[in-house]
C-alpha cells in the first residue's frame, strides 16, 4: 500500500512489496493470541515457537507489520532498558552484574538471530555517544551523570570518558566539549528487521494477520471486525496504543502516557561532508540535553535526527504524522546548531510515531496466570533493544520457565498491571507535560546563549532539574 510507504524513511526504503496479509475472518483457535505485529510481538511469537515449536500462535495486526513504532523510530538497538540503574538499586551487587550482562548482551542476541535467520537489517554495533554538545552546563551535567554510572558499577568497558580530542576521533562537533560513549549499542534499518521478524515467524509456523484490529479482549478470547480467536494466552503488544484496546481485565492505558517523537531524514550525504561530521563506524549519538534527541548515519549515508515531540490531552495518540513545516524546522535548526554545514541541505523524509513512557520511567513486563495474559511495554523511547528483551521474558513466564530473564526487578511473574503505578488523571499528566516541555525548551534556547546572565543560567538549569523529577 503507497500509504504505508510514506510511514517513514525506513518503510520507503524496503524492496518488497507491501502488500497486507489476509485480514482474520470468522472464528478460529489457538494457543496464544498476540495483538500487534510490532518488535514485542513477533520477538515473543519466535522465542515461544524457538522453545515449544509445537504451539499454535496468532498474531493479530491493525495494519501492517511495522505499522507502529518499531517502523518508525530512530534505529537504535541499545542494551540498556529505561529506568534499569533505579530499578537494579536494592540488588545485591552479583545481581546487578548479572543484570547489566543480560541487558548488554541485548544487540548481540539480536545480531545471533538475524544472522542466523537471513535478515539484512543494516546492523552495525558502532557504540552509543552522549555528547556535551551546545553549551557548558551539559558538560558539567555530563560529569556528574558518568559519575553516577561509575558508582553504579560501570567499568571501563561499559562506559568511557571522553575528552574534546578524544570525541573529535568518532564525531566533529566544533562546541562539543566531552562525551560518554558506550559499546552497547547497534545502529539498525529498523522496517527492515521487523518485516524480516514477520517473515521469520511465518516460516516458524505463526498464522499472521493484518488489516485485523483486536476490538477487544478478555480471558481466553480476542474479539476482531469480522472474527474472533479463542485461545489459552493473550499477548496484547500494543504499548502506545493500549488506549485503543478495551478490555474487561486491565486499563493498560492508565500506566504508560503515549508521547510523540518527530524525526527527519537527510538526503544521502557526500563524503566531503561526512568527513567533516564523523561516524565512520556508524556510532549514534545523541545530545545531552533534557529534550532527548538521537541521530544515526544510515546505511545510504543519510544522517537520521530525532526528538521527543509532544503529548496529547487524553492520552490521545497522533494519527497524522506529516510534519509541520515548522516541526521540520525546528528539527533542522537544532541539527544545523550542531552542523551548520547542513543548513543548506535537503530533508527528504519527515516523519513521527507513538511511544509508551511508563511512570518513573520504569518499564514493565507482567504475566497474569489466572486472567491469561502476559504483556510488556512502557520502554520510554528505548524500545528496539528492550522488546526483544521483553520477547524472550514473556516467552519464558508463558512457558513456566525460571530464567535470570524472569528474575529481573522489572518482571512482575505473579502479579498484574494492578499492581504498577499509574499516571495521575487528566489534566494533571497534559498540564506536567506541557510544562516540562517548555521548560526544557526554555534551558536550550537561554543557556545556547553565551551572553544569558550566570544567574538566570543558574535558575533555568534548576528549573528544568526539578521539573524532570516530577515524573519519578
């Protein structure tokens, strides 16, 4: 469908055909139902059908694979899961070791299955660089924040300083001052493997439907327009999109806010100017600022630049998602603050999506074995490396499997979303978010200034920390 290729840059660029799977129609069985043909979903269909081949899984998709934000993010496959230093903090330090070498090893347990399942991805492992980029304050940030990690636990081969002529060898930026730079980290063609997953799962045996929205879902059924499953389990993979999806046994949308993050794309990029910008090993980067931004070198030498966007009252989702003319500009002018040899450069393709931020950042994966269901989602931005995480835990909670992945503090095994802090009602999550944004915005915009008075750089800087706090 052309629809479907103006999703994204990463959807445009695909050879196949997107033509939709038959829709659902009638009533069918299985074993287990997964709602949503995204990264959570199609991960815990192949680990289940890789650990019980014999079980009969359906996965339900409103559109089409990658419809969502896994064919619409930023391309970073990260080992590392929001929340996760705060969450690790009563473990034992054995347990916290553990833990970091499970989430590290995120991008390389991807890298074993897309080589040994075929799927071209795009996949380099070139690290991860947070950069103190526009103005001292984030250096200083930046100290204190690597400071944290290393108290934490993180060594040397975990997280590294950099200083300004150690940074100036992987990324050129004239005001960059320092950088953190981690290994774990893989830069991705994310359409590319959630349509590989797809296909994979097909082969493995999974019944996959699209153009098949789940109108609803209770114990052991899933109600669609034309069609219905019965099933033992029900994995519904929505994240975001949970306020789309009644149901009698848990409002998923009380405990993640669906936010919106806009992103651009630059025509491919000549040499001459990324020797000026760096990246030659495909590192991402991102700017340590408070309005979270994220940037990779693409395959076609492309560089991809992100941010979060906004939240809607309600906790509507954004369905429109052709960019303002004035959305794309105030992409492109922070982009040009950190290169202004791409001011005169064209964006080809502008796009955005919808994400889960749970509270406190705390991502979550729960099972609930007398209601019959298992879920995951609230990754906060973060959800390409940490769905397949989640894909492998809910595998092992269905299967009754005790593994360090269901021992995590993230992993509810014997409870229910009932148990995970929700969001506060409206309007107080619309009227935070609309005044933590503008905050933010105020820092970057007062403290790029170099003639912004010390006192008020002082005074924006502790506002927008405090505002920050508020959704711990």
């Amino acid at each position: 469908m052309t629809s479907w290729r103006n999703i994204s840059l990463w959807m445009d660029q695909l050879d196949e055909p997107l033509t939709p799977r038959p829709a659902l129609t009638g009533a069918i069985e299985a074993d287990v139902v997964i709602i949503g043909a995204g990264f959570t979903g199609l991960w815990t269909a192949y680990y289940l059908k890789q650990q019980a081949p014999e079980l009969d899984i359906v996965v339900l998709e409103a559109q089409c694979a990658g419809f969502g934000a896994s064919g619409r993010n930023g391309g970073w496959l990260i080992g590392e899961l929001a929340g996760q230093d705060a969450l690790l903090a009563k473990r034992t330090p054995s347990e916290r070791h553990a833990a970091l070498e499970l989430l590290h090893a995120i991008p390389d347990e991807v890298a074993r299955v897309i080589e040994l399942e075929g799927i071209d991805c795009d996949f380099v492992k070139g690290g991860m660089l947070t950069v103190a980029a526009r103005y001292p304050e984030q250096t200083a940030r930046l100290r204190e924040y690597f400071a944290e990690l290393q108290q934490a636990g993180y060594g040397p081969d975990d997280q590294q300083w950099l200083d300004q002529e150690t940074l100036a060898q992987r990324l050129l930026i004239d005001s960059a001052e320092a950088a953190i730079y981690s290994p774990h980290c893989a830069r991705i063609q994310p359409a590319k493997l959630v349509r590989g997953l797809a296909a994979t799962v097909e082969r493995l045996g999974v019944r996959l439907y699209e153009q098949t929205p789940a109108t609803g879902w209770q114990q052991g059924l899933v109600t669609t327009p034309n069609g219905s499953v019965r099933c033992q389990w029900v994995v519904p993979a929505v994240e975001a999109y949970a306020s789309q999806l009644p149901s009698d046994l848990t409002d998923l949308a009380r405990i993640q806010l669906p936010v919106q993050s806009l992103i651009i794309a630059t025509e491919p990029l000549s040499d001459a100017l990324w020797e000026g910008i760096g990246l030659a090993q495909s590192e991402v980067f991102s700017d340590y600022s408070h309005q979270i931004t994220y940037a990779q070198r693409s395959q076609d030498n492309r560089l991809v630049f992100g941010a979060r966007g906004g939240y809607r009252f309600g906790k509507q989702l954004r369905h429109d998602f052709e960019l303002t003319k004035r959305e794309v500009r105030l992409l492109h002018t922070v982009l040009c603050e950190l290169f202004p040899q791409l001011a005169g450069v064209t964006i080809s393709h502008a796009w955005g999506g919808n994400l889960g931020v749970a509270r406190a950042f705390h991502p979550h994966m729960v099972i609930d074995r007398a209601q019959g269901y298992a879920l995951a989602g609230g990754y906060g931005g973060e959800g390409v490396g940490a769905s397949n995480l989640a894909g492998r835990t809910l595998a092992d909670l269905i299967l009754q499997r005790d593994t360090l992945l269901t021992q995590q503090p993230w992993v509810r095994p014997a409870g229910s979303v009932a148990g995970i802090r929700a969001w506060e009602p409206e309007p107080m999550p619309f009227i935070g978010y609309s005044a933590i944004s503008q905050s933010f915005d105020l820092e970057d915009r007062l403290l790029s200034r170099p003639q912004t008075p010390s006192w008020l750089r002082r005074a924006i800087g502790a506002l927008a920390r405090f505002m920050a706090s508020l959704v711990s």
